[in-house]
C-alpha cells in the first residue's frame, strides 16, 4: 500500500484573524506546515505529499527549502475557494500510479505514528476511513430560528478529523457524481458517503485537533509544553 497525501494548505484563516495564514504560524520554533510534514514522514507508507496553496502563496517554499523527506514532495498547485475544490485540483495533480490517498489538513500538524497507521490499516481494509473522536457534549439540530427540532444520541456521534483516506478510484467516481453540488460537502469522507461507498472510524487523538483559532493556538502551546 503506497499513498498519496494531499496536504490541504490553501484556506486564508479568517476566523484564526492573522495576517499571516495559519499554516505558516510558528509552534515551538517551526511553521505549522512544516511540523506537519515531519510528522507524516514517520509513515513509510507515504510515497508522495501533494501540497495545495492558496493563491500567490509567498511563505511555502521558504518553509520546505533545503529539507528532504522520505516521500516525493511533489509541486505544489493552487487551490480553490471551497475545500472540495481544493481537494480535487490536488487529486488530478497525484501521479497516475497513485491508488490510494489521504486528504490531511496542514492545519492539523501532530498526527501521531499510532493514528497514522490506525488509519491506514483501516483503509486498506475497508476502502475508505477516517478518523474519529467521541462526541462527550450533548448535540442538538436546530431550525433556523434556533428552535431546537432534535437531541441527538451521543452515543452515534463522533467528531471526524483528517487525514481522510480511500482509494482514489472512490474520491474521483464521488467527485464525478458531486456535480455541481461539490461545495456543499464540508469533508472528504461525505462526498463518499453520498456515492454510497461505505466509510470505516478509526481512532483519532485530541493532540489532532486543527488549528481554526487563536484559543486552538492556545491549546496547543500548552499541551506541546506539557509533553516536553
């Protein structure tokens, strides 16, 4: 099983409030991006990392110059407005011979060995995964009046995070079938769902959690700290 990440790195992080996009803030001495690099090189399943920019991104190839990797950084391409846009510039962008891939967030730099592989394994087993955290506070839907319509059972719910992994025959067919309707799709892993391919929960790690705000930035100095 090889794999190709697409490493999702072209949102301008309006509600991080910064200048500077979020993937390029420093943690502990090291832009984000870069920290989640290092961290996907722990996998050697990875064969090549498919980064996706934002348009007239100047701080990329600062952050990767002069470092080597286990896998094959490919060149970077420019993404679009929406996520699934993104996702999909950089899925046509992966060499032919890529069968399997991984859509990751930039945002979420500290994937562990353990989750990575987790993942991976799942996918490989079940055709597509992702992976999941538990749900502890109480979910309700609302109407747009913000009149509550239901509670929903916690106990089937979980919070997904990334890197989301399929064959990539299954990221394209659900793209094709997407249509028109590509932007509605918040992740990866529910364009699939909609194909009707099945989708397995492996487990995820609170340190995976992404980077959205500064109290995230917060969040994650303090625990960083805590590990050293």
């Amino acid at each position: 099983m090889e794999i190709a990440v697409l490493l999702l790195a072209a949102g301008c992080g309006r509600r991080f409030a910064s200048e500077l996009p979020k993937q390029y803030v420093c943690v502990q001495g090291k832009p984000l991006l870069r920290h989640a690099l290092e961290h996907l090189a722990a996998e050697p399943r990875i064969r090549w990392v498919q980064p996706v920019l934002a348009a007239g991104d100047r701080h990329y190839a600062d952050v990767v110059h002069g470092l080597d990797w286990p896998f094959a950084l490919l060149p970077p391409v420019t993404g679009g407005r929406e996520r699934s846009e993104s996702m999909q510039r950089g899925l046509a962008a992966l060499p032919a011979d890529a069968c399997w891939v991984a859509v990751h967030d930039a945002a979420r730099a500290f994937p562990s060995p353990q989750l990575l592989a987790q993942v991976f394994d799942a996918a490989l087993a079940h055709g597509a995964a992702v992976p999941g955290m538990p749900v502890h506070d109480t979910i309700k839907r609302v109407d747009q009046a913000r009149n509550v319509i239901e509670t929903l059972p916690r106990d089937a719910l979980v919070a997904v995070q990334t890197p989301q992994v399929a064959r990539r025959q299954w990221f394209e067919q659900a793209l094709a079938q997407a249509g028109t309707a590509l932007a509605t799709f918040s992740d990866d892993a529910s364009m699939l769902e909609a194909c009707g391919f099945p989708v397995h929960i492996s487990e995820g790690e609170a340190m995976n959690r992404k980077l959205t705000t500064r109290d995230d930035l917060a969040w994650l100095n303090m625990h960083l700290e805590a590990l050293a």
